[in-house]
C-alpha cells in the first residue's frame, strides 16, 4: 500500500504539471488581466490546498519532511523546513527581470542606476521597491524560524533525551557481572527524563522522541505558511496580472525540471 506522504507529493506533482499547462496556454494567448488573475489565483489555491494536507501529515510525521522519501538526494540537500525558501521566488523574479539586478539593487534604489529593460519581464521603479521591501521581511522570517531549529537541534543534547541516555547507560554499567554494578544514580536519572511521571525509559524516551517531532511538524507549518504568504504577496500585491503569471510559469518549470534531474540523478548513481 503506497504511503499517504508519496501519494499526496505525487498528487501534487501532477496538479503542478497541468497547472504549468494552463498557465502557459493563458500567457501565450492573448488574455485579459481579468482571465490571467483567474489563473493566477487558481495556482494560488493549488499551493494553500497542498500547504493544508501537508500540515494534516506533518503532524503525524514531522520529521519526514526533513528528508522526505519522495524528494531526490539533490533535492533534499536544498530543502529549507521541508521545502524550498520563501525567498527562492524573489530570487527567482530577480534573475526573470534581469540577471544582475539583485547585485544592483541597492545602487538603483538610490538612483544611481535604472531599473532593466531586459529579460522576460520589466518591473517599475515602484515595483522593485516593493518587491525589495518583502524580501527583506521574508528574510528576517527565514532567518527567524533558522534559529529556531538551530535551538531544536542543540536541545538533542539536553532534557529530556540526555537523563535517557544517561540512565540507559548506567544501567548497562549495573547489569549483574558488571563492575560498576550498584550504582545509586539510576533512579535520580530517570525521574529527571520523565518528569516524576513514573514512565519506563521506553516510554520516556518516546515521549521525549515525540515532543521533538511535534516541534518539527510545527516548523513544516510555519515554513509552508510563510511560502504560500510570499508568493501570495509577489503575485496579488506586488506584480500585475501577466508578470504573476510568467512568475508562476517559471516557478512551476524550476520545481519540476531539477524534481526529475534528481531523480534521473539518483538512477545513475544506483545503476554505476
């Protein structure tokens, strides 16, 4: 029975490859701002639809989508709370708008350069503006919830995991036949790695296991929320209709053109 984690990334996989068809059909036809919004907001369901089962499944499993089975090893080598960084899209818009106006953003925002007219689409003066001001805040939000797994990380090394491992291993040192059978710390440890509950080490050591988990499953939900947030925000407050659109296309291409690199990747590696 296929697992309800693959399942739903394939699942998703799919709706992003029709979805890239639909949104290429309407950039290349001739449609009103009225009819790409339409599109525009679409794609924008599709991400909050997929952010929400996510959440549903993260909080079964958050650990899994730290490394998720269904992602490539290149892949997971990338992935920032279980996905891509918010601030890809702005990076993206970016090199779409011209390839060196990141490296120069600061001089055009002081006039001392102006804005490209090159590559696929031309932002306004006030656009970029706009678009430099969300990075800006998206990074501190980046940069926020990095520290916070930094904190879960090192928290590995302190209660209510270490008393377990303490514990577990000064009972092996008491077993019968050991020499250092006798020890009195056992039960001053396991009470600090269960808090006075009176659990086994195994129980403990879950619970611990578990409280971690659910720290990471909440991680997940705040990293997908602060993604769909910055794309929502890029395509409905900053960029008109056909740029959000172009913006999406390109996106949707990304996600799925290094998606089967690293698959086609990880096949040449087992076959060698």
């Amino acid at each position: 029975m296929e697992s309800p984690y693959i399942s739903s990334y394939e699942q998703w996989i799919r709706s992003q490859e029709s979805d890239l068809r639909d949104l290429t059909t309407a950039a290349a036809e001739a449609t009103s701002d009225v009819e790409l919004q339409g599109r525009v907001d679409r794609s924008l369901r599709l991400y909050e639809e997929y952010a929400a089962r996510r959440r549903a499944l993260a909080a079964a499993d958050g650990p899994t989508f730290f490394c998720p089975p269904w992602c490539s090893a290149f892949e997971n080598a990338v992935l920032w709370m279980g996905g891509c960084r918010p601030t890809l899209a702005i990076r993206l818009l970016y090199s779409l708008s011209g390839l060196d106006l990141e490296a120069r953003l600061d001089d055009f925002l002081r006039g001392l350069v102006h804005a490209p007219r090159g590559g696929l689409m031309a932002l306004s003066a006030r656009q970029i503006n706009l678009v430099n001001e969300l990075h800006c805040r998206t990074l501190r939000e980046e940069d926020r919830l990095s520290a916070r797994l930094a904190t879960l990380h090192e928290d590995v090394a302190d209660a209510p995991l270490l008393p377990l491992v303490i514990k577990d291993v000064r009972t092996s040192a008491s077993a019968p036949g050991s020499p250092s059978a006798g020890g009195g710390g056992n039960a001053a440890a396991a009470a600090a790695a269960d808090g006075g509950r009176g659990w086994s080490g195994e129980e403990a050591a879950a619970a611990a296991m578990e409280s971690y988990a659910g720290r990471l499953a909440g991680l997940v939900e705040e990293g997908d929320r602060l993604r769909v947030a910055t794309v929502r925000a890029l395509t409905t407050e900053i960029l008109r209709p056909r740029q959000a659109v172009e913006l999406l296309v390109a996106a949707k291409q990304l996600h799925l053109t290094v998606h089967d690199w690293g698959r086609r990747r990880d096949l040449h590696r087992v076959s060698v």
